[in-house]
C-alpha cells in the first residue's frame, strides 16, 4: 500500500500514522512538492489535496482529509470511482474551542481597548466587564467543538444549552439540549451565542436581521463554524445599534476578508483570520495522525471507516 502523507507531521507523529499500516509505504511531500506521479501511485492520500489534481488519481482508495470540512470535495466526479472520503472530524475540538473562549473572555473583559490604550500609551479606565461565571451560553452546534467549549465554559460556572438537530443524549459540559425549531425562542435569553455549525442550505445566512435582534440585548456573537452563516451587514448593524455587546469572528464570507469591507471597522469586534482549527496548536496534529491511523487500520480490513463521507 502506498501512502502520501502532506500534513507536517513531526516523528512521534509519524510513529502514531505509520502504525496503522506497518507494511506499508509512506510518502511525505508538502503540497506544492506533490507530483503527479507520487498522486497516480496513491492508494491512500492523507491531507487535503486539491481536487482538481485527484483527476491524477489511479488507484486511490482513500481520501483522509486534514480538515472537518469537506465541501470542495462533494462535486460529482471530484473523488475517483471506488475511493472513500473521510473527514478529521474529532481533530480540532481543543484547538477552535479554546480560540473562540479566549476571543469571547477577550471580548467581556474590554481587554482587546486595552490593548489599543497600550499601544496609544494611554493609561485608561475602561469601567466595567462581564464574566462567564452565571452566564446563559447557547451554543449551536453540539459536536466535537461545540462539545469541548461547553466543557470550558461551564468549568467557568456558565449554564450551557446545546441546540442541534435532534435532541438524543445530552453531552458532559451542557445542561440541556434543544433543537434548531426551539431557536429563536432561546435568542432572547442567551447572554453569549456561539456557533459552531457546517454550511448547509438551512444554515446559511441563519444569522440575520431577525437573529440579532432577537438576541438579547447586550449578548455577545461569536462564529468559530462557517462565515456563509452570517449576513455580515446584519451583524455590523446590530453591533453599530449597541444591541450586540460584541462578537468574535474566526471566519467571514469572503476568505480573505478585504482591506476595505466595512466588517473590519464595527464596533466591538474581534476577527481573527481563519486560523483556529489550523495546526497551530500541536493536540491537532496529534488527533489527526491518529484518526488517519486508525483508517487506514480500518480500510485494511475492510471494516467501516471513522467520519466517512457520504459521496453524492
């Protein structure tokens, strides 16, 4: 079995993927080093190649994304015949939870004005601030992330409802669980609304007009999901009428945001560049060599595999 590896993974981490297929050949390439060839020879791909080059593709069985978004691949004919795509669903619940929290407590301790007086050489009182002790958080999205930031939050004395789909079990770190049919009726009481959602027709531009002002008000907004959630002049409206508090944006619509859209400039918000669920933090490399080792571990004997994708 040939294996093209393009995540950066360090030696422990190499140790923990290899493990998977002990007789297998393993091939690490950065992306823009990858031939044609090494993608022609390529029974498993572990990374997120770009799609166009999976038309090199001949013996391809498994696609192992690095990402838990797998949207660019979903085009008919992207993935060859015969071979699976699988997500890294469970890799980044440490990473863009703990993101999003500090970007939230930056947010209700007035520390990002602080920053600002610090670099004005400005020695300011900028009053009073908020804590997530007591807090009402609703997070929409219950998954690996939604799950790992109810966990934090709720360690800080917050009292965490969960809105999904369905109801089913109710996860550590939330008190209760509601569904997406329950939501605007939990908007008004929500001192802080994180969401963590995929794209999909019945998520985009969720967040609108009608969202936010039935938010609470003085509530914080926080998007660690999918930028195609927000109507973004909705949000700087909110933000410019002071019903919002704040919000925190880890992704826009578009990716790049440019220089010049006007989302850089309202009030009270914190961007950040799409860099959450990166690699930056080392537990995100960690999970995904163990999740691509554990199917290939799987396509090898032929059992179902961990966050496999339905292909259209």
């Amino acid at each position: 079995m040939n294996i093209l590896v393009i995540p950066p993974f360090n030696t422990a981490q190499k140790t923990v993927l290899e493990a998977g297929a002990p007789a297998a050949t393993f091939t690490y390439a950065a992306k823009p080093d990858i031939t044609d060839e090494q993608v022609a020879e390529a029974d498993v791909i572990v990374g997120n190649l770009p799609p166009k080059r999976l038309a090199h593709a001949r013996h391809l069985r498994l696609l192992q994304l690095n990402s838990a978004g797998y949207d660019a691949y979903m085009a008919p004919g992207t993935i060859p015949d015969g071979a699976a795509l699988a997500s890294a669903v469970g890799a980044y619940g440490q990473a863009v939870s703990e993101h999003m929290y500090a970007m939230l407590l930056m947010l209700m301790k007035n520390l990002a004005g602080y920053r600002d007086d610090q670099r004005a050489h400005a020695w300011t009182d900028r009053g009073s601030v908020r804590t997530m002790a007591g807090s009402q958080v609703l997070v929409l999205g219950t998954g690996d992330i939604g799950q790992h930031f109810a966990k934090l939050t709720s360690a800080h004395g917050a009292h965490v409802t969960g809105v999904r789909r369905h109801v089913g079990t109710v996860p550590e770190g939330f008190e209760r669980i509601c569904t997406m049919d329950e939501l605007f009726g939990l908007l008004p009481h929500a001192d802080a609304v994180v969401c963590f959602l995929p794209s999909a027709p019945e998520t985009r531009g969720l967040a609108n007009s009608r969202f936010f002002s039935s938010c609470k008000h003085g509530a914080y907004f926080a998007n660690g999901g999918r930028g195609d959630l927000v109507v973004q002049a909705d949000l700087i409206a909110a933000l410019e009428s002071g019903h919002l508090a704040g919000a925190a944006l880890d992704v826009t619509t578009p990716e790049p945001l440019p220089q010049d859209d006007p989302l850089w400039n309202a009030p009270n918000i914190l961007i950040t560049p799409h860099v959450s669920g990166q690699f930056h933090l080392y537990t995100v490399l960690d999970n995904l060599a163990s999740i691509a080792a554990e199917n290939i571990r799987r396509l090898s004997g032929g059992t179902p595999l961990l966050n496999e994708v339905t292909l259209p």
